[in-house]
C-alpha cells in the first residue's frame, strides 16, 4: 500500500485534487469499508494529513479507477455419463437433497454408486455428488421412515427396533441429547451405523462403550 503524508500547505495537493474517503466511496458508489479494503490490496493511495489526522485520495485515480469485477457465480455441473445429479435423485423419490445426502452419509448408498467432484468449484466443500444411474433405477426406498427435514438432515419415526439395537430417538433418550445430535454422531461415524431393513441403527453395546468414553 503506497501512503504518502504531508504536513505543511506547500508540501499538500490542492482541494481539488483530492477526494476524502468518503466522497471516495460516494463516486465510485461502494462502501467506505470497501475503500479501505481497495486501500489494503493496493488497488488505491491514500494520502494522510496528519494535522487533521484525515486521509484523502488523489481525484485522478478515483477518476482512472476500475472496479473489480466479481467473480461469476459457479454454475451447476451437468452429470457425468451414467449418472444423476442429487436434484435429480431427489426429484425421483420426492425427497429433498438433504435427505438423499444422508442416506450417503449413514452409508445407504454405497460408496461405488457415488462419484464427488470439484471440477468447476473452489473448495473442497463445494463439491457436487452425483450417482449411478443403474443404482437409483434399482434404488428402493426405506418405506418404513417417515422423515421431516431438520438442521443436519432427517428426523424419523420407526418400527419396533430388534433385541440388542437402538434407534435414533433411543439412543438420544440414552445419551441425553437431542434426536438430531444422536443422528449427527450417527452420520459422521463416532458410532458405527447400521441398516436392517431400511431403518438405521447402532449397537446397543457400541452405544454404551461411546457414551461411556464420551
């Protein structure tokens, strides 16, 4: 960042020359915080004079200056051949992409049936998902959840839960915690998910050993 002060008249531009900070952002129509941002990467000098402890830039660079142009926004990926993308997965079932993602996450599509990609994306977190065309066409449902969207994914209602498993709200009632917290630990691997039937389960003996190292 190139800042110049001065101290004296004689060593001072004129008024003319030069704009505050403020009249700065009201010609070139952004915030004074984006000024001081343009002044920060080098894009702009600020002149201070420090007897009024004011900063000022020159008239011919606001008047030369040219605004950065945003980045276009990503635009979605087509499909790889031989497979869908999650809207369209969604779409099929009448599910959200929420819910399609967590049935990734708990591990009701397997991992061949998936392909991740960032080709077009900035992060790692932008990646977009896509799926076997074979597998959706194949793809059964579990019937037997009734699933509503939440925060990190879906809440459930479910069947009668076999000897020696708990479901989401029964290992929530055991931890101590909220539905949607036992199906975090739950979608992210701290216990070890399984699917009978279309419903998703924990050990009970996994459970306990969690709860009692947590």
């Amino acid at each position: 960042m190139d800042t110049t002060t001065y101290t004296t008249a004689t060593s001072a531009p004129s008024s003319t020359e030069l704009l505050t900070i403020t009249e700065t952002a009201a010609q070139l129509g952004v915030s004074k915080q984006t000024i001081r941002r343009y002044v920060k990467d080098g894009m702009l000098s600020i002149l201070r004079d420090e007897r009024l402890e004011i900063d000022f830039v020159r008239k011919s660079d606001v008047d030369n200056f040219t605004r950065p142009q945003r980045p276009s926004p990503l635009k979605a990926q087509p499909a790889p051949e031989g497979y869908v993308t999650c809207k369209e997965f969604a779409e099929k079932f009448g599910v959200t992409t929420a819910t399609i993602n967590r049935w990734r996450q708990i591990g009701m599509i397997p991992a061949e049936a998936w392909v991740r990609s960032t080709s077009g994306f900035i992060t790692e977190v932008g990646a977009a998902f896509f799926y076997s065309k074979e597998f959706v066409d194949t793809f059964i449902p579990p019937s037997s959840m009734q699933m509503r969207s939440t925060s990190i994914g879906m809440r459930v209602r479910l069947p009668k839960t076999p000897k020696g498993f708990l479901n989401v709200k029964e290992f929530a009632a055991l931890a101590k915690v909220k539905d949607a917290t036992a199906a975090y630990w739950m979608a992210i691997g701290r216990v070890s998910p399984v699917v009978i039937d279309g419903v998703v389960l924990v050990k009970m003996d996994e459970a306990s050993e969690f709860l009692s190292n947590k």
